[in-house]
C-alpha cells in the first residue's frame, strides 16, 4: 500500500492552484462550518433544466447504510435520504459492468451484448458504439457532462472512452479495480498496469492521492469553475468501496471495536465517501447550484459479504440474483421534489434513471426508441404509481448451467439450466444457478458465534434448478413456491422467453495479449486502432491481426485456446 503524503511545499501548491480545498484538513466538513448546508429551506423553483448530480459507489452492501440500521456510520447518506425520497423497492444487476451499462444506454444487457461477466481490461470489447448514451442526451439538451470515478465499460478503442462517449472531461479509472493510492491494476501474474487517466491521457502525476478525496476534489473544482446558471451534469462514480480494502488511518480508527478487521477497513471506507458526499454537497451550496440541482444516489451491486460487505436480512451476495445481489440502496434528493420526507415503495430499475434524467432536462428521447427504463420522475416527485410492473434481471446463456435444470422442467418451453431471474409484479423467478445462496449477518465479529452462524447456512444443496417467491411478501428469499405455484412459474418461464427473443448475442471476447500494459508505458488504455475490424466467432469479438498470414497459420490452435478460455473465463466473477 502506497504511503499517502504531501510534503509542505506541494501542499501549499495544490491548495494555491485549487487543486485541494482546505476544508479537507478538518476530519468532518459541514460538522465544523458556520452553517450546516442541509440546514437550508428547500426552494420549490424548477423554472429551469436542473443540475443532475449522480453519485454511483461500488460494492456497497444493501445493509452498508446508516438508515438501514447498520453499524457503519453515515451520517451525510441517512439525511441526504431523510430529506428526499428513499427508494425501498429499487434494483440494480449484481456486477459491475451491468449495472454502469444499464444507467448509460437504459437498455437491459440483453439488448447491450454485455449479459455475460464483466469486462476484462484485456478484453476487446467495450459498451456497443451503436447506443446513445445517457451524457450524449443531455449534452443534446445543452448541459456541460463530466464524469468524475470509475468508467468500467471498456477501452480497447479510443471510440470507446468516455470522452467519446459523451462527457466533456474524465477523471477516473477505465478497468474495474485499482489500488486506491497507486492506481495500479493487475489483471493476472505479471500483467499489471497504472490506471488513472485526465480526459484521454494517463495522469501520472496524480498518484498517492487516495481516490476518494482526489475524486471529490475534482467535482468541487468542476462546479466552482462553471456557471450554475447553465446546466450541468456530474457522473460521480466512486471507486469506494470496492476492494482492496483501504482507508486513511483516521476513519479506520472510528471503528477499532470491530473484531473483523476486513469489516472494519470496510466500514472505514464507507464513512469516508459519506463524508465525500457531505463536501460535494457542500460544493453544491457554495458555489450556487443546491436549489435548482438533483441528487441521485444509487449502489452498482450487491456488497461483497467476505469482503467487508453486508446485504442483510437479504438472500445472497454480490454476483448472484438472490435480493442481496440485486436489491440496491438508492434515493433522490432535491429541493425540487413535490413530497419530500417520504419512503417510497415504487418499483424502480436502474434503466428508468436514463428516461428519467434526459426528461427532467428537457431532452428528446424520440431518437433512442426501445429503451428497457421508464421516466419515473412521478413516481418519485409526486407519490405516484411506478410506470414499471416487472424487471428482467438477466439471461445469462454462457453461465455454467445447472447440474438439475432441464427443459422438461421448464414445461417444455424454457431450459432451466440456463441461469436467468425475473421479477413480474409480486412475484421473482430463478433458474438455473443463481449463485451463492446464504443469508449473512454482518461480519462485526472476529469469528461467528457457532449456534448464530449454523442458523443461517443453507442446507438443501440447491439440488434444483427453479426457485419461485413472492418478493413482497417475502423479501427475504426464504419461501420457495415453486412446487405450489406452478402456474405463476409457467408465466413467468413465457415472459423470460419473451426476452430472450428480443437477446442479442453475447459479446464476451478472448483477452487480447496486445492490451498489455508493457505495451503501453506501463499503463492500461486503448490498444486497438480505429481502422481494427472485429470478427464474431459465436458471439465473441476477438480483433483481427494485422498480419494475415501469421493468423491463418495458427488460427486452428487460436481457435481451440479461445474457446478454452472462454469457458473458464465464465466461472469468474
């Protein structure tokens, strides 16, 4: 772990240039200013397109939140939330790459190629160049973009970075995981490479700074240097509080009693960013935004319960389609909002904030026709019935399928082998294998007590392959009813069939050995030319090479070790 340090000189530098605030000298922002900037009266104004803030963490649990009665403290997060509209029947996917996918195109990953995994950093592949993103909406509708985190959508191509993708400016990491001070990514043994990129270019002269501050630091300099009379938008995705696990000392030190040191770095972590999302708020006040500006809070996934993470009373954990996975903590809050102070109980996907947004602007969404999200704006801001009756979780065709699933089983239409989970109304349906399937209590403690710890073990062995709840009745995934239901199971089989008419193929190439970062100075970026062609092999992309007749003389062995890693690939998480 790299050593986070400012010698007095450089200090000085960075607080003269704008580049750090001095208010990140005190350990809690609003706690030791004048006026605390929630403690404003909320403006009922909307006589112009709003400000869009979007604040997306990453691997926090649904459990990791102070409102939901976790031992984490975030103070910032349960006001935020007290204040707006909390969302309680809100839904994300269960990885990375889905979830950023779904808020930027507001189309399922079915309909993306993305149903499969993540995207590797060596991966030639990355969000389809065809989809209109979220930012290119709104930059149509005359708002400044700017993303500040971790991008995750691919990178093979300079067509592919979020600059071209619709943000006016970038900070952040383009791969899914890096060191919080070093930025450094390893994708194997030897296979590591820096990942911090300003705009299109690599940021060396960024490292050591721990992500969470610099990341805050960069939406603060980006609202004081814009005009709040002109619209912005703000795509904050942190990297917290995914692993590894790590926190400067000081919010570490809070919570010492925890026996469970992966839980206690985790918890570090997550009161960190609540305090991060205090200063942008702050930020939001200073400079003229708050009363015509929209905050949205949301988790990419479920929390990683053996690192640090909690999604209980939930079924399941990050990776799987039980509700631990896919249940999300989401919330808005704006001075905007008609009935505020509320919780809401409206069906609500992570699709429905493209439509949303790009309507709140002003946009036109009549060149994006298909979208999979709804403006639920409404529903939201008014009380209203959700627009949304169900949610396709996923069809995911090149997950291991189930030892038990069969198409006998699924009344002769739909092989339940194949791993995929839909909620209609009441109800949800599994099939195939669903993932990790426990319900987990928060790891506070050293080791579990044995009586609590065997309570929670599942012990049917998932020797089956459908599984059938209703999801408001029993939010907990304890309940199978399957076997007592089988006319809601058949529906719900014909409904996943819908879908899957509507899939296309999976685009879940092989690695690539040229997106090495040795190749690239040392760190990960493009590699692919713009003038590279793809080829499809069975709905993987792999690029072509350059010298045609080298490929054509190894391209059976090519062949045989690309499909052999596409099957171990797919085990991956």
């Amino acid at each position: 772990m790299a050593v986070y340090a400012l010698t007095g000189f450089s200090l000085v530098s960075l607080l003269s240039f704008g580049y750090l605030s001095w208010d990140w000298m005190k350990p809690s922002l609003v706690a030791d200013v004048a006026t605390d900037p929630m403690e404003k009266s909320l403006s009922p104004a909307f006589a112009r397109p709003p400000h869009i803030i979007f604040i997306l963490t990453d691997d926090q649990g649904y459990h990791d939140v102070g409102y939901h009665g976790s031992d984490i403290q975030t103070p910032t997060l349960d006001r935020l939330a007290a204040e707006g509209v909390k969302l309680e029947n809100y839904y994300i996917q269960p990885i990375c790459t889905p979830s950023r996918s779904q808020l930027i195109t507001g189309r399922y990953q079915i309909h993306t190629g993305l149903q499969h995994s993540i995207i590797r950093p060596r991966q030639p592949n990355c969000l389809p160049l065809d989809q209109i993103t979220l930012p290119q909406k709104l930059q149509e509708a005359g708002y400044s973009t700017h993303m500040v985190g971790k991008w995750h959508l691919g990178f093979y191509k300079k067509e592919c970075l979020p600059t071209r993708r619709g943000f006016d400016t970038f900070l952040g990491s383009l791969t899914g995981n890096v060191d919080y001070y070093t930025y450094d990514n390893c994708d194997g043994p030897g296979v590591c490479g820096y990942d911090l990129h300003e705009g299109e270019d690599v940021a060396w002269d960024q490292s050591g700074k721990y992500s969470t501050f610099l990341y805050t630091q960069r939406v603060s300099k980006i609202l004081a240097s814009h005009n709040p009379k002109e619209p912005i938008f703000i795509y904050v995705a942190f990297q917290a509080v995914h692993t590894p696990l790590q926190s400067p000392k000081e919010y570490i030190y809070r919570y010492r009693s925890m026996g469970n040191v992966a839980r206690r770095k985790y918890a570090a972590m997550v009161t960190c960013m609540d305090e991060a999302v205090k200063n942008i708020t702050w930020a939001l006040k200073k400079y003229g935004y708050y009363d015509n500006s929209v905050i949205v809070f949301s988790t990419d996934n479920g929390g990683q319960t053996f690192s640090g993470g909690s999604n209980w009373p939930l079924r399941g954990r990050k990776g799987t389609y039980w509700e631990g996975g896919v249940r999300g903590i989401g919330f808005v809050h704006s001075p905007l909002i008609k009935r505020k102070r509320r919780t809401s109980w409206a069906l609500v996907h992570i699709t429905d904030w493209y439509p949303t947004l790009v309507s709140l602007a002003g946009g036109n969404l009549s060149n994006v026709p298909d979208l999979d999200g709804y403006n639920v704006w409404p529903a939201i801001s008014e009380g209203k019935d959700s627009p949304r009756t169900e949610i396709l979780h996923n069809i995911d065709p090149l997950y291991n399928h189930a030892k038990y699933g069969s198409l006998e089983d699924g009344f002769g239409i739909w092989n339940t082998a194949v791993q995929a989970s839909i909620r209609v109304g009441e109800w949800k349906l599994l099939t195939g294998d669903p993932g990790y399937s426990d319900w987990i209590p928060p790891q506070t403690l050293t080791n579990f007590p044995g009586s609590w710890w065997n309570l929670e073990r599942l012990t049917d062995g998932l020797r089956k392959s459908v599984w059938l709840f209703n999801i408001t009745a029993d939010p907990y995934e304890r309940y199978d009813l399957s076997d007592q239901r089988p006319d809601v199971v058949r529906t719900l089989l014909t409904r996943l069939v819908h879908y899957n008419r509507t899939a296309i193929p999976v685009r879940y190439p092989a690695e690539n050995p040229r997106a090495h970062p040795d190749f690239n100075g040392g760190a990960w970026g493009p590699w692919a030319s713009e003038d590279d062609d793809e080829e499809w092999e069975g709905g993987r992309e792999p690029l072509k090479t350059r010298n045609k007749k080298k490929k054509c003389k190894i391209c059976k062995l090519r062949s045989f070790f690309r499909k052999l890693n596409t099957r171990l690939m797919s085990n991956r998480i």
